[in-house]
C-alpha cells in the first residue's frame, strides 16, 4: 500500500475503528493500543485485502481478531478476571458519571450470550450499521437488524425483572 493510500485510510476510518474497539476493551490505553496495531498491520498486510468487503468491516475484523489475540495472551498470565482488569482501566471521572441506568445495561450485557452482546454494542456504542455488522459477521444485513431487534428485547425483559 503506497503512504498517500494508507494516510486516507488512516484519516477515513481511525475514529470509527477506535470506538469500535472502545466497545470491545473498555479501556482507552487497551482500545488505542489496538487500534494502531490495526492499522499497522493492514497497512503492512495490505496484500492479503481482498476487497471483498468494505475496507471499515476489514479494519474492524483485524481489531476483533487483535482483541481476542490480546485477551487470550493475558488470561494466560493472570487468574484475575477480564472485569476487574477493565473496571482498573476505567477513569475516577467515567466511574462518576456512570448512571444507574447504563451499569444495569452493561451489566445485563454482560450476562448476555454471543451474537447478541456484541451486535447491540456494535449498533449502540460502535454506530454500525446493519450492514457493516453483517460485514464484521459474514452475516447478512437482515440477519444483524433481527439480532439486535431480538437483543434490545432481551434487554427490556431482564430491565423489568
């Protein structure tokens, strides 16, 4: 990839990319450690993109296959789990600012079953589209709206109980 390419890619897609992995760490050293490393490597890589898919669903493919590389090396060397090792990332001013509200979410979130938890957070605090979580998935369109329609409702019921 020449550098003016890889500079518009950078410019283009590191925002979207680092909130999508702000989604998946929630920890702003971990999710920007990523994101770099995500675009050094498609930059690097840039042979491998086949251009089957939108060059935004590709990044976000490398960042998710990067978070699961790191959050597999690190359980290998720690007992602690994932959730105290997020909650240390957090700031003092995020804590104070957490609702009531958006813990009971992200804790009924956390309980929930995959595909469900991470299509909602991609919609909710990535802002993809149906289309580009279809992408992320291999899935289609249609498949990604019904499982976020079907997560929001899981999420209503375990909010009334």
């Amino acid at each position: 990839m020449d550098k003016n390419t890889a500079e518009k890619l950078y410019e283009a897609f590191y925002m979207k990319v680092f909130s999508y992995v702000m989604t998946l760490t929630a920890d702003h050293e971990d999710a920007m450690e990523i994101t770099q490393e995500t675009f050094y490597r498609a930059i690097s890589t840039s042979k491998t993109f086949r251009g089957e898919s939108e060059s935004y669903t590709w990044l976000c493919a490398i960042a998710k296959n990067l978070f699961i590389d790191e959050t597999r090396r690190r359980s290998k060397f720690t007992d602690a789990p994932l959730d105290e090792e997020q909650d240390r990332g957090k700031s003092f001013e995020k804590k104070l600012t957490d609702s009531d509200f958006s813990l009971r979410i992200h804790k009924i979130l956390h309980d929930m079953d995959e595909p469900y938890k991470e299509v909602f957070q991609l919609r909710v605090f990535g802002e993809l589209s149906f289309k580009e979580i279809g992408s992320v998935f291999s899935k289609t369109e249609t498949w990604a709206r019904v499982t976020y329609h079907r997560s929001k409702i899981m999420i209503k019921e375990r909010m009334e109980v």
